[in-house]
C-alpha cells in the first residue's frame, strides 16, 4: 500500500492530445520527474519569463 502525502498546491485539470502528453512523459522520465512535477516547472518558468517581460 501506497501512502499518499497531503499537499496544500492547487489542482489544475486539462486536456491535451496523446501525442504531446507521451512527449512530456519521456521528457519527464529523462529528467527522473513525475508528469505532474515537469508540468509544474515548465508552467513556471512560463510564468517568470512572462513577468520578466511585464506581461503579468
């Protein structure tokens, strides 16, 4: 049995095509990551680099 670790970070629901969602999964194995947390980080360095250029 797995246990599960609570977590106070939103939840964020999307649909993507197979295709891209098996590419993220091969980058994120390369980089021994879970989807989730690859996602994550890509999400926010989106984020910085839009602030850094004054659009949020």
């Amino acid at each position: 049995m797995t246990a599960t670790m609570p977590t106070t970070k939103a939840k964020v629901g999307t649909y993507i095509d197979q295709d891209l969602k098996d590419s993220l999964l091969k980058l994120a194995e390369l980089e021994s990551r879970s989807l989730s947390n690859y996602v994550e980080i890509l999400i926010k360095a989106a984020v910085a680099q839009a602030k850094s250029e004054g659009k949020i």
